[in-house]
C-alpha cells in the first residue's frame, strides 16, 4: 500500500503555479478546504481560474483571493452570497462563467471520469444556453456542456488514512468527492489522518489513488462562517405560513420533497413523523430533520442547501452532489416546491435572476425545476410596486419553460389542468375581484 506524502499548508498551497485552474470542494464553508485557500492567499498565486460552487464568504476562503486579486475568472453556480465576488464581476476585475448547480457538479464528474461533455436539459430555453450547443433528444432540448478539468484541487475530509483514503463527514461530502478525481494534482486537507486500516473499506468515499497529497488542519467555528449556528431571525407571519400550508396540503405520504430558500423552508417546520414525508437537499442529503434544538452550529450537524444546520431523522443518507443532482434529474423528486419572481400563462418559471440587481448566482433551481416530477411555486402575488407576478409571457431571464404544475399566493391557489393557467382556490381573506385585479394574465376560472 503506497504511502502518500504529507505537507504543511503553505508547502502544498506553494504547489498551484500563477495561471493554474483550481477547483475548490465545499458547500458554502462546509466542507471547504479554507486552510489551503488562506495559504494561497498568503502566497499571492495570480490569474487563477476558480471553479467551486461558491468562493465562500467575504475573507474567507476563496473570498479571500478575491480580495487579493488573485482571480481572473470565476466557474461556479452561486456567487451572490459573497459580495466582493458581485462587485467583481459587474465591475469586471474577474471574469465569470455561471453554470447550474447540478451541471456544475456533472461537468466536474465527467472530467474526474475521462468524458469530454454531456447534454443536459437544464438550462434549455434559459439565458445559460446562450452560445451552447443544444440537440433534441426524444422531443426533449438539450444543452451540451464540456467537462470540467483542473491543474490542481483542493478538498476537504473528516478523515485520511495514510494511503490516502478519504471519509467525508455528513454534508461535507458536496463537491469534494468529484472534484478530487477532475485535476492533475489533487490536495486533501484533513482533520486527521490516521494509520492504514483504521479506517474501515465500506467507509471510504474517496479512495487514495485519487490523492497526491495530505494537510493536516484543524477545523474551528471560525472557519465556517455563517454556518457556525442556527439563526434565528427567520421571518415568518400568518399570510407566508398561510402559504407553507397550503403547499404542504399538497403532499403525500411517502413524497421526497425537495424545499428552496424563502416561503418553502417554512413548509419545513409544519412537517411531523405522521406525514411521512423524505426531505432532500441538494447538497447532500436525504431525510433532513428540523434545526437542532440545542441551537449548535456545523460542527456537530449536517446542513441544508440553505447553509442552515439540521438533525438527520432515522434512515438518512449522505452523498454528493454529483449523486443529490443525479437523483434530481433521474426523476427521482416527487415535488419541488420553490419561490418565484415571475410565472406565465404557460407554465414558465424567471426565479433567479433580476436585471440591474446584484445577483450572481442561479444555484440548482434549474436542475430541480426540470426535473422534479412537481413543481409547486409559493410567493407573493404582486411585487412591492404593486404589479403582477402572475403573467401573460415572462419578461425576467427564464428559470425553465413548461414546468410549473401549481402556484400558490397570499392570495390564490393557481394550476395548468388541460395545460390552461386556471385559478383553483382563494387565499383567506381575498376576493375573487381582489385576484383579478392583480393577475396581468389571462386564466380560467374554476373555484372549487
């Protein structure tokens, strides 16, 4: 059994060459290899090509390399979380290439497995497809995206044996596992490494033919940032759980549910043993439980798409993402339920993006969108200037065409039976001229 070399921080970091491509593993701060990232920050490594789901919060992480200047484009699906990453790339100091989540992770896959691209459905008809190649595979558009290779890659572990095995720990899986097949030099940075053996065969997600390297670094809660603990400044109000409701009425025993950020996570807190209902995050993880009651942070709990830390209920299971997204566009997610800026009248969904808004990100909202057997939108029915969400064609950048099965506002439950946008449902305390007036497209009426 081979033996492979250990190195201090700065040692390995010293090993990335000014131009290099770097993939960089973690979901947010967890699972992100930050050490490594702070002791390039150190060295001043330049032109470097950052692929990673997100470059991690401001002066962390990959944060930090932008704040240095260190970064010449950015690949990933989700930047907006980190403004210094939005201000670099509207003002232009960095380049950036903005790519689905679950694509994202393929493409990285794909790399680590020797292919040289893939078709995808995600993305078609949206803004990312822009510029690709697209082919129609039994009626279905699809994208074609290259694969993804880097010069080096770091990633982060719980554990290494000697050989160079790796265990992830809960969540922390996410991008690491794909990433540590896709590149020429490939760095482990590890909370402890122990002797051959100790670590047993069926607990090794990454085997050690994969890694050149191993850093020893200990993790504290100040490494994780943001997703140190569990906030508690949600908002939440009658009319939003009102929302949360009415959407959960529309789950099955059984169901795998997939919940976005805003209106949806409220849908979490409702659920009990009794509905019988599997939650899925995309980052990793089937069964996802509420937040842990004793408010502790990442350190001891997986977390959720949302960066949140939550419990595992009995009979959970972690993965990658590559997997979580794999499981999203096999078919495998009964219901998505997900916000929504704009739906038509033919069931198209805008979600991600605003113009002239600092966004920078599109996350897997994509991915789910397409391909989730349901996809139910709650949100507000009117913006904050008092115009319709609810429209005759989409004007913001589309999220996915065809997909939306049912909308659920503050004040009227919508569906497509037949394929025609027909209102089904009011809210509490709304009237039908109420509806009307602030629905802009035109829709059947068949109040139940």
């Amino acid at each position: 059994m081979k033996t492979v070399p250990q190195l201090t921080v700065a040692a390995a970091a010293a090993l990335v060459n000014d131009g290099d491509t770097l993939l960089q593993g973690g979901f947010g701060m967890t699972g992100n290899p930050v050490h490594l990232m702070h002791a390039l920050a150190e060295i001043g490594t330049k032109n470097l090509t950052f692929v990673g789901n997100n470059t991690g919060e401001m002066g962390l992480g990959g944060g930090r390399l932008l704040r240095n200047g260190q970064i010449k484009k950015l690949i990933g699906s989700f930047f907006t979380s980190n403004p210094d990453a939005v201000k670099a790339a509207q003002s232009g100091q960095v380049a950036y290439e903005l790519l689905p989540q679950g694509t994202l992770a393929e493409a990285i896959r794909a790399g680590g497995a020797g292919i040289g691209g893939f078709y995808t459905p995600t993305s078609a008809g949206t803004p990312l497809a822009q510029g690709r190649e697209t082919k129609v595979i039994d009626g279905i558009e699809h994208v074609f995206i290259k694969s993804i290779r880097g010069n080096v890659a770091f990633v982060r572990a719980w554990r290494a044996d000697t050989a160079g095995n790796l265990h992830y720990r809960m969540t922390e899986n996410n991008f690491n596992k794909a990433m540590a097949t896709a590149a020429d030099l490939v760095i482990a940075e590890v909370e402890e490494i122990v002797p051959v053996g100790q670590i047993a065969p069926e607990e090794v997600h990454t085997p050690g033919c994969f890694i050149d390297y191993l850093v020893q670094a200990t993790l504290t809660l100040e490494d994780l940032g943001s997703s140190a603990s569990v906030s508690t400044s949600r908002k939440v109000d009658d009319v939003r759980m009102n929302m949360a409701r009415r959407a959960l009425a529309e789950l099955k025993k059984g169901d795998v549910v997939n919940l976005g950020i805003g209106i949806p996570t409220l849908v979490a807190d409702l659920i009990t043993d009794e509905h019988g209902i599997i939650l899925h995050t995309e980052n990793g993880m089937l069964g996802v439980g509420p937040a842990p009651a004793d408010g502790g942070g990442a350190m001891n709990y997986p977390v959720n798409a949302g960066k949140i830390p939550v419990t595992a209920l009995k009979g959970s299971s972690y993965f990658d993402s590559a997997d979580s997204f794999a499981m999203i566009r096999g078919g495998h997610i009964d219901v998505a339920i997900m916000g929504g800026l704009e739906v038509d009248e033919t069931a198209n969904l805008a979600n991600w993006a605003v113009p002239g808004k600092p966004l920078l990100g599109v996350g897997g909202a994509m991915d789910l969108a397409k391909g989730a057997k349901r996809l139910i939108i709650t949100m507000t029915h009117v913006n904050p200037d008092g115009s319709s969400k609810i429209v005759p064609q989409c004007t913001l950048p589309l999220t996915a065409m065809d997909v939306v099965d049912m909308i659920i506002t503050d004040l009227a439950v919508f569906a497509y039976p037949a394929g025609k946008l027909t209102l089904l449902e009011l809210m509490p305390g709304a009237t039908l001229d109420d509806v009307r007036a602030k629905t802009s497209a035109t829709c059947l009426v068949n109040l139940r």
